[in-house]
C-alpha cells in the first residue's frame, strides 16, 4: 500500500489563509493607530515662541526691565513725567492687545492729563508683545510682575493699576479700576441660575471653547487652530460678537492711528512671539481654575478713600453684563459704573479715557 502526502482539506486551507490575512490586518490597524495617535499628539504641542532681541531674535521696539526670575517685562510710558506727576497708573491690557492698545491714549483728552498730572505706564503681560512667556504663569503671578515693575520704575508707595478685559484678571488682587473684566463662569460664588444664563448666551463656538480651556487646556491651542470647526470668536473675529457700538469705536480708533508704523505695531504686536503664550495661554488662566474667588476679597483701601472701580458697557456681548451687577451689589466697596449702549470697547470711545481718569481720582 502506497502512502502519499497528506493533504489539507479545503475547509482547514482557508482557514489558514484568513488567519494570516486577519494577522496582517491587525498589524496594519495598529501601525495606522499608532500614527494617527502621534500625528494626534503632534498637533496639540504648540511651536516655540518666537525669540526677541539679539543676537537672532526680533529687533525689541521698547524698554524692558528684568524680573527676579530672569524673564523680561516690556512697557512704554506716556503722560506728563514721571517726576512730576501727581498720580500715576499702570495700564494693563486686554485679549489678544498689547501695551499699545491703551485707552488713555486714545480716549482721554492730553488737556485732561495734564491737569490732572497723570504719569501712564502700559506693560505687555507675559507672552505678548515683547515680554517674555512665563511658562509657570497664574492670575497672580501677574501681580508679582507688576509690583516689580513698579520698584524697577520707582513709582513710590502708591499708584493706581487699571486693566481692561482679560486684564482686568489681576486687579481683583490689587485693586484701582476694572474696565470691562473678563468673567469666569465657574467662580464658585456665582449663582449658578445666572451663571448658567449668561453661558448660554454666548455663541456656540464660545461654550466649546470656554469648556476646553476650563476642562481640557493642554488642548486649547489644537482647539484653537484646527479648520474643522470654529475656535473662540475673538480670535477668529467673528463679527456677532461686536455691538454697533463697538463696531463705531473700532472704526474711529482704526482712523486715528495715520501713522502707518504704529498702525502695523498694534497689528503685529499681541502675537508677536506666537498664538500659544499669549492668546491660548491667556484663555487657559482666564478660564481656568482660580486661586482665589473675587467675591470672597475683602476690601483692600479700608485705612483710605481710594476705591475700586467697576466700568461696564451694559451691550458688552463678549462680558456679561449680569454677572458684573452682582459682583458689584456683593462687594459694597466696589464704585459701579454701567455705561449706557457701550459694547465691549466702550472705554475707547470719545472722552471715556477723560472720564475714568476723573473719576478714579475724583475730580468732578
């Protein structure tokens, strides 16, 4: 009897070909999955900030002290000088805006500071314009900044510190004028009725990216820059956001400035050294988990007459005008101002610079 080669049934043949195909598949699967999860993580770490100074960074347009950390503040002054000056302030600016978006200089009358001998130091926060990032930044770490600034400057034991929009984060800490303050919607004493109504009045593309920030910020800058979906309607200037009263500001401050080298200063400035450390990172602190709740802070001039200062445009579409009402009803030491039909940029209206001036100082 013959014995032959023992041959595979059709049945176990096949089923050792979909086997090795399967096993292929699988591979590939993991291969194409470990890519799209490096390309994925790639696309969430931001670029580098772009460098300043010499000997191969971007030429520097204004003076700069150094921190005790090692890190540079940039500023320019403006108003009569420092040596005479009755009062001086420290100006420190909005969202995606640097030390030349300053409404003293635009909205306040040079007769009206000379009068009342007013000295204006305006900073770039870390990261814009031509201050360095601070990587290890918080609300208050700000304030650190600006006391430095001030002894670098010698500014004396009193000056008043005013921020307008997301700078105004800071001054909850160290008091003198509020202009349009950014909110954080989830400052644990807000009723949450209010808060809850003010959050859904935002744009759609605004909740999203409010929640990122708050929630998941090592993911704002992807957020943020992606085309898939719209990211914060500042940063992609998304016209709703504006009243038609800030529209007419924007469109009279944009005629003001004839020079063309301050017109591209402005323009360039805020993101200067990138999106991540000014605008990204600022929604991280701005939205992010506080230190400190304002409502918890007890008045800081009990021992003097000097008081905080709380402006308001009551059709600020980008700030809600509600919360800022009830911060000011609990915080009786607050000096509440609402400007009737002023939007966001109010403060940069026709002698509303005048007016804040005069009013935080007292001067009828």
């Amino acid at each position: 009897m013959s014995v032959g080669k023992k041959r595979l049934s059709p049945n176990t043949r096949n089923y050792k070909l979909d086997y090795s195909s399967s096993g292929v598949l699988k591979i590939l699967l993991l291969v194409l999955f470990a890519e799209f999860c490096a390309w994925a993580y790639q696309t969430t770490l931001p670029p580098p900030p772009t460098k300043l100074g010499s000997p191969d960074g971007l030429p520097l347009t204004s003076p700069r002290i150094t921190l005790r950390d090692g890190r540079h503040l940039s500023y320019i002054e403006s108003g009569v000088p420092k040596d005479v000056a009755k009062s001086k302030i420290i100006y420190v600016h909005c969202f995606d805006c640097s030390k030349y978006q300053n409404p003293f200089r635009f909205a306040a009358s040079p007769a009206v500071i000379e009068e009342l001998g007013v000295y204006i130091v305006a900073l770039d926060r870390p990261g814009y314009g031509e201050s360095d990032p601070d990587p290890k930044r918080t609300v208050e770490s700000l304030a650190l900044d600006i006391e430095e600034l001030a002894d670098e400057l010698n500014l004396g034991e009193k000056f008043y510190v005013a921020g307008y929009s997301m700078g105004g984060e800071v001054i909850w800490l160290q008091g003198a004028v509020l202009i349009s303050p950014a909110v954080n919607y989830w400052w644990h004493n807000l009723p949450s009725n209010l808060t809850n109504e003010a959050y859904s009045r935002q744009l759609q593309q605004d909740q999203w990216s409010l929640r990122v920030a708050h929630y998941l910020p090592w993911l704002t800058y992807w957020w943020n820059t992606q085309s898939w979906f719209p990211g914060f309607s500042v940063i992609t200037q998304n016209p709703v956001v504006f009243s038609p009263a800030d529209i007419e500001v924007v469109a009279k401050l944009n005629a003001m400035i004839t020079d063309p080298n301050q017109a591209e200063l402005m323009k360039t400035q805020p993101r200067l050294q990138g999106e991540f450390e000014s605008i990204h990172r600022d929604m991280n602190i701005g939205w992010g988990k506080w230190e400190f709740d304002p409502l918890d802070l007890e008045n800081p001039f009990q021992n003097s007459n000097t008081s905080v200062h709380l402006w308001m445009g009551d059709e600020d579409r980008i700030v809600p005008v509600t919360l800022q009402r009830y911060i000011a009803q609990k915080l009786a030491w607050i000096t509440y101002h609402e400007v009737v039909g002023g939007g966001h940029t109010f403060a940069f209206a026709d002698d509303m610079g005048s007016n804040i001036l005069k009013a935080l100082l007292k001067i009828k």
